[in-house]
C-alpha cells in the first residue's frame, strides 16, 4: 500500500504546523520522517493517520491510489504505534491485543476462536508467548511496546505508523528493538511511516529518509545518499558529527587527518584539550591555535594515536583533505 | 516512621506539632460529633427511636433520598459528559465552561435557592406562566429537586477533570486507530480508567444532596410533612426546642458523614495501592 502525501498544510492558529508538504512513501518500503522537535514530522504521521486532519481546502493524502483525507481515522486500516505505548492498563496483553477485533461491528467481526488465534499468532511474532494474561504494569517498555506493535497489527493495516517508537526506551533496548523491527519489516513487507529525532536511527532503519525542519522537508532519500551528498547545511550538520571550520566549510571528523605539526601538508596545527580512546577508534578534541575559535572533533584510529603517542597538551597538526564547501 | 534527618523538626517540635493538630482535630470535629450522639440519647432510647419513628421525620427522610436520588444521578452524567468534552476535545467556550461548573462552588447556598424563586416564585419571571398550566415548582418538590441538583452540580465534573486531563487521550486515540466507536471507546477505554475518581466524586456528591441545607431551605417553604429534607426537619425541631428530637435525627446525617468518610478513606487506599504497584 502505497502513500501519496500532496501539498498538506496545516496550521494551528498563527502556528505553521506543515507548509504545503508533498512526500510519496512507495508500496512495502520503511520510511523515517527526521527532524528536530516542532519540525512537523510527528503532526504529519497524525495527518496520514487521520488523527489530525489538513487545513480545509489543503491538500490530500492517497492509501495506493485512493483518497482517504476524508475517511475517518478507525476506518482508514492503519495501525499506529505511540511513544508511551497507550496500552489499555486496565485490560490483560490479550485483551489488549484484540481490542480491534473485538470491537468490529458484529458483521464483520471474528470467532471468538479465531480472536483467541490471531492473539496467539501476534503474541508469537513480536516473541512475548504466554505472557497473554499478564496486564502492561508487569511488563518492561520493550515489552510493552512489542505488545501496542501486535496490537496494531492485529486489525491487519495496510500501513504502519510509529510516532517515536522507542523514545522513551533505555539505550540498550532501543538498538535492540530497532534490529529487531528492521528484520520484522523485512519478513512482513508492510508499507511503515515512522518519526524519529534520532538520526542514528533512521540512518539505520529506513530505507528512505525524509529530513524534515521547520514545517517543511529539507531533503528526500536513502540513507547513504542523505549522508554522503547532503544537499543543506542544516542537513549536513543534523546528520552525523560535523566540524564548521570558520570559512564555512564542513568537514567530518573521521575525515580530518592527524599529522605531526612540523609535517607537510597540515592545514592546521592545535592543542589537544581532550583525548578519548575506546576500543579500536579515538576521538581528539582539538583546540587550534591562532585565534580560531571553537574545537575541532577529530576520530582517529587507536593505532595511529598510540603511534604518534598523543597524550592531551600536545601540539597536533590537522589536514583537511576533502572539506566542502557549503551554503 | 521514615524520616529524613535533613528535613524534618526535632523530636519535641514533631511532638508539639502532633498534638497541637491532634487537639484541634478534636475540638472541631470529634467533639460535636460526639455531642450529636451524646445529646440524642440524653432522653434514653424511647424518645430516640420515637424521633425517628415520628411521620415528619419519615417523610423528611423520604424526601432527602428521593432528592438524592434524582440528583446525584443526573450530575453524574452531566459531570462524565463535562469532563469528556474538556478534556478529550478542544472546542471553543471550553475554558468558560470550566468556570461555569464552578459556578455552584462560588455562590452562597442562600444565593443557589433564591435563584429559583425568582425564576419560578410566583412574582418570578416564570411565574405566571407556570400558574396559567397550574405548574407548581416553589415550594413544592420540583423545587427541592433544583436546588439540590444545582449545587451539587461540580463535584463529579471537578473530580474527573483533573483525572483525565492527566490520564491524557493516548489510549482514546489508540482505541480510534483501532477502529472503535465513541461509544465503545467510552465505555473499554476511558470508564475503567475512572471508574476509582468516579465512586469518589459520587460519593462527594451525594453526601452534599442529602446534607444541603440553605439552597433548600429558601425553596422548600418548611411544609411539615411535605417539603421538609432531613436537614430542614432538624432545624423546626430545634427551633421548637425539640432539642432530643433534634439530635436524633442528626444521627442519621452523622452516620452519613461517617460512611462517607469510610468509604472516601477506602477509595484512596485502594488508587494509592494500585498507583504503587502500577510504577
């Protein structure tokens, strides 16, 4: 199931939300929709979803072809997955599971056999067997969020959005899950919008990457082509560690090379103020000399730092090979 | 008792200030109740069950329930819908309707039962008409039942507002994407979540409807028999320096209280349990 997002608008009061917004997210694929906080990305998923709608008159939003700006959110066939789970607290992982069954008008609505199937098929694909009859209080976050994700599979959506899925998440669960969901889409093939300020994370994810700032889309694309040719300097900078050298131009830290401050061919010579080695790689804080302002983050290879014995205090020279320049 | 060296008083101040609250505590609110007890029984228990017996004080307590009856189940819907509306929805005039519900809680009981006279008095603004379709509301029941509803009208809304504005619409919004009714996602979703701070508004409620005196006593007009709630008829019978009678009666409504007071203190014990192992 295909999205078509055309020329959405949304405002609240004086407060531009999203400024005429036109994405397609292709059939089955993984699409992360990044930003800072009040860029738009988490008012858009709510708007495909049809928790929010669009200005009146703006724009349109297509599930493979078909309009559904006008069709009400529980109707649309989307699943959708919040950051602090919204579990019901009150019901057993079960019931909680089966809620959009058992709410379906009675025409349509399932066995009570087939229910209690589904529930044991769901319960099986995010790994939580037997846990059915315990209530969201037992459960850790991972866990509580593998069960709103079977929840919202349950009702078997053509579309799958998860607004932060893993925000509020320790760091070790949220690599975690975020393989696992990674492998999970694979298997299933569902079409998923998801929104995330961490660029870690849909670099790693998705399969296309939706740069969001401000109410609008900075740049479309995979994550490789985001990362290696970003088209803005907000872009270059949000993604990934970057150096502003004071002439404007950026370069990344595993690109600025160490050399000996008397060698040829250095750019630059400083101070190492801070020194950070941790397993094979090491980061070098350096303060340069001659009035520039500012650090400059470096990442070397153990190997080299320990060859060149550096140690915080030593004067350090630094060459840029392939800085842009950027606008 | 856990306490924190850093914060609190020292062991005489806690002493003084443990007693100093436990003796105004007593002073205000156990001795008069003690004295409600003590002064019913003071003509022994002949004259206490004959108070209570009495065809007045009968119908008087008919009339308190029947008041309570109607309007704590009415304020109740009124209150669940308020709340609802509030706080799972932004609408224009919500802020207003905030402060309307509050309205009950800023005026004087005095001011909540006059209101209705001049509305529906005979020299009201109603009055009139309502004697052209020979309608009686003043000093008759429908009266009684206005005033009563009127001000215990916030208690189940100020109870749920705070509650479900915390509780927050995720789980509605979750129960929308799932392809739930309003209905449906009221009564799976939303009631279990405030089933707790329901009882307890209920309860607040219908303790005011039974015990309310002054909206009542501007309506009622004092008919004996007729238009007298529970707290009227004490107070003709104090005034007729029916003291022991009085008091017998006062029982009922201080038995009340306590049960109130029981059943609050057993509500929060039990959201404080689930509050803590729900962390």
């Amino acid at each position: 199931m295909s999205i078509s997002i055309q020329s959405i608008h949304k405002t609240f009061g004086n407060y531009t939300a999203l400024d005429d917004i036109s994405l397609e997210v292709a059939d089955g694929s993984l699409t992360a929709l990044l930003g800072p906080s009040g860029s738009g990305k988490t008012t858009l998923l709510r708007i495909v979803a049809g928790l929010e709608s669009a200005d009146p008159g703006s724009g349109r939003i297509l599930f493979h072809g078909k309009d559904v700006s006008d069709v009400p959110a529980g109707r649309r066939g989307v699943g959708f997955v919040f950051q602090h789970y919204a579990l019901f607290k009150h019901m057993t992982l079960a019931q909680n599971i089966a809620f959009g069954l058992d709410v379906m008008p009675r025409a349509q609505r399932p066995k009570r056999t087939e229910i209690r199937q589904r529930v044991a098929e769901l319960l099986h694909l995010v790994r939580l067997d037997g846990l059915d009859k315990r209530r969201p209080h037992e459960l850790s976050g991972g866990q509580r969020q593998r069960v709103a994700l079977a929840r919202a599979l349950a009702i078997r959506p053509r579309v799958l959005l998860l607004d932060e899925p893993f925000g509020a998440l320790d760091a070790q669960v949220r690599k975690e899950l975020r393989r696992w969901l990674r492998q999970f889409h694979d298997e299933i093939g569902l079409t998923t919008l998801f929104v995330t300020h961490d660029q870690e994370e849909a670099l790693e994810l998705a399969d296309q990457v939706v740069v969001m700032r401000n109410a609008r889309i900075e740049q479309t694309g995979t994550p490789q082509d985001i990362y290696d040719e970003p088209r803005t300097s907000f872009v270059y900078e949000f993604l990934g560690e970057v150096n502003r050298l004071p002439d404007g131009r950026y370069i990344r830290p595993h690109e600025i090379e160490l050399r000996f401050a008397a060698e040829e061919g250095v750019d630059v010579t400083g101070r190492v103020s801070h020194l950070f080695v941790a397993g094979p790689f090491a980061r070098v804080s350096v303060v340069p000399e001659h009035g520039r302002r500012g650090e400059l983050e470096v990442w070397a290879s153990r190997d080299q730092v320990e060859e060149m014995a550096l140690a915080s205090g030593d004067i350090i020279g630094l060459h840029f090979p392939s800085a842009e320049k950027r606008t | 008792m856990q306490s924190h060296p850093a914060t609190t008083e020292s062991a005489p101040a806690r002493w003084l200030l443990t007693s100093l609250a436990l003796l105004t505590l007593s002073l205000f609110l156990l001795l008069p109740l003690l004295a409600v007890f003590v002064e019913a029984f003071r003509r022994g228990a002949d004259v206490f069950f004959a108070a209570l017996h009495a065809p007045a004080a009968l119908s008087a307590v008919r009339l308190t329930l029947l008041a309570a009856a109607i309007a704590v189940p009415l304020n109740t819907l009124f209150g669940v819908a308020a709340a609802w509306a509030i706080t799972k929805h932004r609408f224009r005039g919500r802020s207003l309707l905030v402060s309307l519900i509050d309205l009950p809680f800023a005026v004087s009981p005095v001011i909540a039962g006059l209101v209705w006279v001049l509305l529906f008095g005979a020299k009201g603004w109603f009055g009139p008409w309502l004697a052209a379709h020979d309608l009686r509301i003043i000093f008759e029941l429908p009266g009684i039942i206005l005033a009563t509803v009127f001000v215990t009208f916030p208690f189940v809304a100020r109870e749920l507002i705070p509650l479900m504005e915390a509780q927050g619409s995720d789980q509605e919004l979750a129960a929308v994407t799932l392809g739930a009714n309003g209905w449906q996602i009221f009564r799976r979703v939303t009631l279990p979540n405030i089933k707790w701070g329901l009882l307890y508004g209920v309860l607040l409620c219908n303790a005011r409807a039974m015990g309310e005196f002054g909206a009542v006593s501007v309506v009622s007009g004092h008919i004996r028999g007729k238009t007298n709630t529970l707290p009227l008829h004490i107070e003709v019978l104090y005034n007729e320096y029916q003291f022991s009678a009085a008091f017998a009666c006062a029982t009922l409504l201080a038995l009340l209280a306590l049960v109130t007071l029981g059943l609050k203190s057993a509500i929060e014990h039990v959201t404080h349990q689930r509050a803590a192992s729900h962390k």
